[in-house]
C-alpha cells in the first residue's frame, strides 16, 4: 500500500531527519520546515553539538531501553552498509567509582549496573577486571559500540531525506499550526510532526513546561584516543561528567557536564580546564603522538523532559493531527530509529481511516 498523505516534520535536529527519513521509506509525502538545518550552529539548535555515541543509560524502561535497541542495530547497519553516514564502530568503556554505586545517581541510571540491560544486546560485552581499572575506580565494563561524527552524519541523514523526495523549508514557525499550510504541495497537510527539540518549551501552542535544558560543554581536539570512555562521577561537582569519544576522520569530543535547568550559550573558560584535565587522567594515551591541540570549544543544551521523550499522537484543537517526538535529552542520536519507527506507527494509526 502506498501511503501518499502529506506530512509536515517541524525540526531539521536529528529527531525530525531520522522521523522524515523513515515515513518518507513508507511513502509519505513529507516536508520539513525548520530554522536550523545542518550546516547551521546555534544555541537553539542541539543536534550539531552532541559527541555522539551509542551508551545507553536506560534502568528499568522498557520503552526507553526499546527505542535503544532498535537503534543499536541500525547503527551497526550502517556501518557496514554505509561508511558515508560517518558512523564508525569502536569499543565503550565505563569506569565505575564506589562513591556513585552507593549514591546511585540517576544520570547514569543503568551504567551502574556491572551488567546492564543491554549486555546481551551489544557485542562484546565484558565485565573489567577490577585490578586493570584506572586508580579511582571499581567496576568498569566495554563493549562494541559507535561513535558517530555528527558533521557528517547529520548533512547524510538530509541527502537520504532528499533522495527519498522530501522536500525542506527553512522558516521560523511563530504558531505550530502554521505548519498546516507549508507542505510543498501547497495543499493543507494531513498531519504535523512535531520535532522541534528544546524549542517545545518555546514554541506558541505547544509549551511544554516539563522540558528543559541539560547544558553540555565539551572541547574538540585533534588527538586520538583509542576508544570511548565516561566515568560515574567526577571530583568536581555533581553536575560535571567526563567523556571521550574519537570520531571517524573529525578529532576527539572531551566532555562534560549536564547542567539541569542552565540556558546559557557562552563557554565556561574554567569548565573547560577540567574538562582536559580530567579526559587526560583517564586516558593519557591522548598526547601519545602530540599535546593536546584543540580545535574548538562547544555548548550545547540537550532537551530533557520529566518523565522522558514525548512520543505521542495529539488531536489539537484549530490545528489537526499532531505527533509529538521531543525530549529525548542526552539520547537524541542513540534512541532515534526507535523513537521514528514509534513516529511511523502513530501516523499510520493516525491516518488510516
Ligand atoms: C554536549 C552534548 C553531547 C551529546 N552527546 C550525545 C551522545 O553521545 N549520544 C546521543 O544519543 N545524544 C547526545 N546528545 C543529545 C542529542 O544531541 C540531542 O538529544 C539531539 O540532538 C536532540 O535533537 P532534536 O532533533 O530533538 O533537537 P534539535 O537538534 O535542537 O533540533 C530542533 C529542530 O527544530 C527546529 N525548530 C524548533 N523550533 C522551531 C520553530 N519555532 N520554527 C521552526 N523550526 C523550529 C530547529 O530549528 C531545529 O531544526 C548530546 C547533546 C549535547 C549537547
Ligand atoms: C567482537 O565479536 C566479534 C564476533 O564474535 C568478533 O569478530 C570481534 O573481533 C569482536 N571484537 C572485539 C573488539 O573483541
Ligand atoms: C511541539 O511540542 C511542544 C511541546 O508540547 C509545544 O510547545 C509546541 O507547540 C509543539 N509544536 C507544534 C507545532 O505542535
Ligand atoms: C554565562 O557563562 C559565562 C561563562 O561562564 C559567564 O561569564 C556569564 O556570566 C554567564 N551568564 C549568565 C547570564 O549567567
């Protein structure tokens, strides 16, 4: 059956991509409006500034940990299908301190556990022996994941839209029923999906107050580290993280923090000291050719939401069919096709009369 509905994405992020990628593979006539798209860097727009990897930190959420899953399984695909997507596989490392077992933060969720949900899921998966662990820590465990250059990534996933004959416009929406009337037919759409990340709290009709910004400040660096590691904790506040992640062909991300609630866009000089600091005591290998050579600092402020990502179809009054996929936080890449194939469920439902 063909479905030739029209679909208007607002949001050009990975969330709006991937969900007009997969309803254009089922035939849908799909538009994508959106302020930002890829090429373009600013605040407002996350989806530039993530890592990216796959580290699932789903505990005890069988939606969450499915939307993973499924995209666990399409990165791998991807990799050995198309090593133009930019998505390249490497081993991921947690290190584990005894201060955040007995805590158990909720940041992490599910990486605390010495064998998470998705050990059977992953390859590779392997519990460290305690006695190699970096001084600090006392439980780590690897597996094969993905790092994902995002500069590459993102411009791929909007050719594979462009190929499959969705068309995008660049606009600011005032009103997300606006977006009734920009499909590129010129006729009214069928139905909207809305896509539109931390902007959800923003945007005039949506306003969604559960969502809110967990700002994230890393460092680019010419370097190479020969895998991907994060730890529990830091000694520099609750708010702090520490990450590595090597991208294919575009340096090394050194991360971080996850600062609930904190909107702001310029780079902290002083967070960033830490930031090289700590990403060099886990992992000197680092300055093993050269020192370390930066390339630039990032800010970028994930869309978190109380009670997870909202993937949910919504009759609006004076608007018409609406499907929500917002908020997916610091999951954005690693949940994506799960979170499009629920898109593609709800629109079918939607639509099937
Ligand atoms: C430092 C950092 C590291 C991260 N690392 C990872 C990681 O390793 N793995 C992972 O999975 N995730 C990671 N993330 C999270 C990930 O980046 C986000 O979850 C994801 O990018 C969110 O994508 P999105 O499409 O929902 O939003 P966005 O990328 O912000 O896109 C929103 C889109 O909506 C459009 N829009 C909004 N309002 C309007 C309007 N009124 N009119 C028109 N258009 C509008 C915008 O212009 C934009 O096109 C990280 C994030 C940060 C900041
Ligand atoms: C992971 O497992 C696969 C298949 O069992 C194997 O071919 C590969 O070499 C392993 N990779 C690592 C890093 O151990
Ligand atoms: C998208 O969702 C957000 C959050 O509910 C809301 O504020 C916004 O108005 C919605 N946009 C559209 C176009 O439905
Ligand atoms: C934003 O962060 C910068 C750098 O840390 C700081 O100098 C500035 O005062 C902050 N602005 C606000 C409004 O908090």
């Amino acid at each position: 059956m063909k479905n030739s509905e029209r679909v208007v994405v607002i949001g050009a992020g990975v969330a709006g991509l991937t969900s007009a990628l997969q309803l254009s593979k089922k035939g849908y006539d799909v538009t994508i409006v959106a302020k930002f798209v890829p090429g373009d860097y600013d605040i407002e727009y996350t989806s530039p500034w993530a890592g990216a990897n796959w580290m699932s930190f789903v505990k005890d959420n069988e939606r969450l940990a499915n939307y993973d899953r499924i995209t666990y399984d399409v990165f791998q695909k991807l990799v050995k299908e198309c090593p133009d997507a930019g998505i390249w596989p490497r081993r991921c490392i947690t290190y584990v301190r005894q201060e955040d077992l007995d805590k158990q933060s909720d940041i992490l969720g599910g990486l605390l556990d010495a064998r998470p949900w998705f050990a059977d899921v992953v390859g590779n998966f392997t519990t460290l022996d305690p006695s190699t662990l970096p001084k600090g820590y006392c439980q780590g465990i690897a597996y094969d994941s993905v790092c994902i250059n995002v500069q590459v990534y993102l411009p791929w996933l909007q050719s594979q839209c462009f190929a499959n004959g969705v068309k995008l416009k660049v606009v600011t929406l005032k009103h997300i029923k606006e977006a009734m009337h920009l499909h590129s037919s010129g006729y009214k759409a069928d139905l909207i999906v809305n896509c539109t990340g931390l902007q959800a709290s923003k945007l005039g009709g949506v306003m969604d107050p559960k969502v809110y910004p967990g700002r994230g400040q890393t460092v680019l660096v010419r370097n190479h580290a020969p895998a991907m590691y994060s730890v529990s904790g830091t000694v520099d506040g609750d708010d702090e993280l520490t990450y590595i992640m090597s991208r294919p062909g575009g340096g090394t991300i050194l991360g971080g923090c996850y600062q609930k609630g904190n909107w702001n866009g310029t780079i902290d000089p002083n967070l960033a000291q830490r930031i090289i600091r700590r990403a060099l005591e886990i992992c000197p290998d680092l300055e093993k050719d050269f020192p370390l050579d930066i390339v630039r600092h990032n800010v970028g402020l994930r869309p978190s939401r109380e009670g997870g990502p909202r993937v949910e179809l919504e009759y609006m009054e004076g608007v018409g069919k609406v499907v929500h996929n917002y908020g997916a936080g610091g999951a954005g890449y690693q949940s994506s096709y799960g979170m499009a194939d629920h898109v593609v469920e709800l629109v079918d439902l939607a639509l099937m009369e």
